[in-house]
C-alpha cells in the first residue's frame, strides 16, 4: 500500500454533450461561480495531499495549461493597480501542485486515457483518477474520504459511489454490493452502462477512484467494451479478487457539469456556498 500523491485528470474529451459551448472552450474551462470546473477538480486534489497532477489531454485545450500556470502580464498589470487580492487569486492555480501533460491521441475510451498516464505512475503505486465532469461540494473532499477506505482496506481500491433512480443507472457504472461495512461496501461486481433490467443495483460509480497500479497491467490488454470504447470500468472488475475492490458513499453533493442541468445545479449550490453572494443569490432564488 502506497500514499497516494499523484492523480490523473482525463480530460481530452470534446465535450459534444455540451455543444455550441464547447465548440471552442474545452468543457473543462466552463465557469462554476468564479473559477473553471478543472480548478475545482483540482484544489479537491490538492486538499486531499495530492501534489502531482497528471492531465491526459489534447492540443485543443490549451487553454487548460495556461490557467494552471502565472500570467505574469496579469501579475504586472495588477500590482500596479495595487489589487493585492486579485493577484493572490491568480497566483493559487499553479501552487495547487506540480502539474505534467500527456497527449491522448485518439478517443478511445476512459480506459485508454488512463494507460495514457502509465509512465507517471510507479510500479507499486497507488493513485487517483478524476473526473472533472463530476465536481463535488462537500465538507471533507470527496478523495480524502476515499482515502480512509484506502487504509482501512490496507491498500484497497476505491470508487466514489452514489444512488441514482433506476432510471439513470445505463449512464453510469453500476456495482454489486458484496459486504456492507461501516460507512463502505466491498464490490462483487461491477458493469459499464447496463440495461436498466440487467443493472446489479442502482448505486453507480461517479468520477472519482484510488487504484492499484496492477491496473495498467490489465489495461494494456484490455478489449474494446461498450460503446466500442476501452472501458476503465472492465478493467477494474479484475482488481475485485486482490488488491480487492472497495465502494464509499461519500458525504457530499455531486454535480454532472457535462450537462446543462447539472451543471446549472452546481452554479446554483456553489452561489449558495459563497459568503459573498449567497444572501443576494437567495433573494434572487425566491423571486422565481
Ligand atoms: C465514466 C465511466 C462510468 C462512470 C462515469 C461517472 O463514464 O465510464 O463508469 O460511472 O464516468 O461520471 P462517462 O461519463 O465518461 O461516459
């Protein structure tokens, strides 16, 4: 069992679900409140002791590396005009963590983008991945939740998980619950988008997962699944036997900003978690 410093953030997708406004903003450098969705992925990271952030991505999205490094221009301009504050909200991105790059080529599928970042992680390491589509307002960070089932599992591997109405559940990855223990579950068994009559139950894996790095053994051989894609989820199924496979419903609220609703959901709450504007932001709310 290792600590876990490093994570991935798979984020060359094109975002078509979220088209016109993603046809030239990456759906990553959408705005949650005051900052992009990427950012809010990232300082959970951050506050779960995270340091290295592994961003699989595309020459498209570049506007993704600048936002995590200085603007020295912006930096000038500012501390001129004396404006102390906004420097020190500019300067947060880049000490965040250290921060590596690494090309997904083809969109092959989630499994794929994470065997794109093999060569960051170590043989015996054990390391997160992110979805930021997926950003979560909650007291503890979500990772660091999971992390407790990390090391109460000695080394398990963990998913975030959460209950959708029936329903939903073809959206998701859905698991079979083989041991319920405290505040987590052991996995028996774990499919990617099921029909809703051959989904195991209705709790669903969302973008958040501590993995053993065994995994990339069996993504190097892993086969197209669903949607023809290479599917983390099918090589996750081998890791339920050992290092074993773990499930936390975390305290929190999730939002999928891949989607308007959801992604109007996260503004709302996020407004609503701001000191600065939540009482305006409740006036405006009633008045609806
Ligand atoms: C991915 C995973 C799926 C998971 C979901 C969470 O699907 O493949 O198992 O439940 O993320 O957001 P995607 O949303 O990328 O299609």
């Amino acid at each position: 069992m290792s600590v876990i410093k490093k994570a991935i953030f798979p984020i060359a997708g094109l975002g078509t679900r979220f088209l016109p406004a993603t046809k030239s903003t990456p759906k990553e450098m959408l705005i949650v409140l005051d900052r992009p969705v990427i950012e809010w992925a990232v300082i959970e990271a951050a506050n779960s002791g995270i340091e290295e952030m592994i961003f699989v991505t595309s020459s498209k999205k570049n506007s993704i590396i600048e936002h995590f490094d200085r603007s020295e221009i912006l930096e000038t301009s500012l501390k001129k005009k004396k404006k102390i504050d906004q420097i020190k909200s500019i300067r947060s991105q880049n000490q965040l963590g250290s921060f590596s790059f690494v090309i997904q080529d083809e969109p092959k599928g989630l499994g794929h983008a994470v065997w794109c970042a093999r060569k960051f992680i170590g043989k015996d390491e054990d390391f997160a991945v992110i979805l930021p589509d997926d950003i979560i307002l909650s007291k503890i960070p979500a990772i660091k939740q999971l992390m407790k089932i990390h090391t109460k599992t000695k080394g398990g591997s963990v998913l975030g998980l959460e209950k959708v109405p029936k329903k939903d559940v073809s959206k998701y990855g859905v698991i079979k619950i083989r041991d319920k223990y405290n505040n987590f579950f052991s996995i028996s068994e774990l499919v990617e988008k099921p029909k809703i009559s051959k989904a195991p139950s209705n709790l669903t894996v969302v973008g958040r997962y501590l993995l053993n790095s065994k995994i990339f053994n069996y993504l190097s051989r892993q086969k197209k699944g669903h949607g023809n894609e290479i599917q983390l989820t099918d090589s996750l199924v081998q890791l339920i036997e050992k290092p074993g496979l773990y499930g936390i419903e975390f305290d929190g609220k999730r939002f999928d900003c891949g989607s308007k609703l959801g992604f109007i959901e996260a503004n709302v709450n996020f407004g609503l978690s701001d000191n600065e504007i939540r009482s305006s932001l409740k006036g405006m709310l009633k008045k609806l």
